[in-house]
C-alpha cells in the first residue's frame, strides 16, 4: 500500500475545510480520490450537495494525480455568496508539471477513461475553470448551488 501523509487544517466556517496530501509513492489511483470523498464526508456531514461533489472530488483528485504530475494534492472547500446566491467553491490545486491545463475531450466509445471532466461540466453546469498561481501551480475549481 502506498505511503501517504496526511497534513489537515479544518477553519471554523461550518462545512468548509481544507486537505493537503503529500504523497511519498502512488500505485494505485484510487487511494486519493476514495480519500477526498471521506474528507468531504467528515466536513459535510449528511448535506444534500454531498454527493454530487464528491463525485467531482472524486474526478478532479484523479487528475491531479493522473496528469499533474502531483506529490502533493491540495483540495479546498468554502462556501460563497454571490449576488445573493449561495454556491460551494471546491478547489483542488496540484504542481503543476503537466505541459497543458485540463480539458474535457471526447473519449472513444470502448474508452475506460477520459470523461472526468464532462461529469464536472454537467454537475456544475458549466460553472468550473482552471487557473495557473504563480508558482505554475494547476488550480481547478468548481462550484455547485448551496
């Protein structure tokens, strides 16, 4: 089994938190995704957008480690308010090390992967992005209706 540590400051906000994984060797690549699920869990409780954004946890987290070349992952989530509207901002911020930020593409049919980010479209309605810090480090956001 891979070796993870683990590095966690919650804030005081209800249902907001913040995770750092520093990993040491990943072999499997559903260790982190399953981990970002369980930490959403343990911060949300029961809420009714659970689901749905650890499903984009879950894909944005595979990415990171998938593509971004990440020895660490860091994931993120804070409620917002904009113009009266209540929305969840998850952010998950990998090194960097990929050569292009992520886009959704369409897989072939007999493709086992390649559609993380169309779910991410579709559960957020076409609410999420990429940015680059500038450290080059891959920020990915998402945000779904409180």
């Amino acid at each position: 089994m891979p070796e993870v540590i683990m590095k966690a400051a919650v804030t005081d906000f209800p249902y907001a938190g913040n995770m750092v994984w520093v990993i040491s060797e990943v072999d499997e690549g559903a260790l982190l995704p399953a981990m970002a699920r369980r930490e959403l869990r343990e911060w949300m409780g029961k809420h009714p957008a659970l689901e749905d954004l650890q499903l984009i946890a879950s894909e944005l987290v595979t990415n990171a480690v998938t593509h971004g070349g990440a020895h660490w992952v860091r994931m993120s989530l804070r409620p917002e308010e904009e113009r009266g509207k209540c929305y969840w901002r998850l952010i998950v911020v990998d090194p960097g090390r990929s050569k292009s930020g992520p886009l959704p593409r369409m897989p072939l049919l007999y493709e086992q992967r390649g559609r993380g980010l169309w779910v991410v479209d579709e559960l957020t309605l076409g609410c999420w992005g990429t940015e680059t810090t500038p450290a080059g480090e891959c920020v990915v956001w998402a945000r779904l209706p409180r």
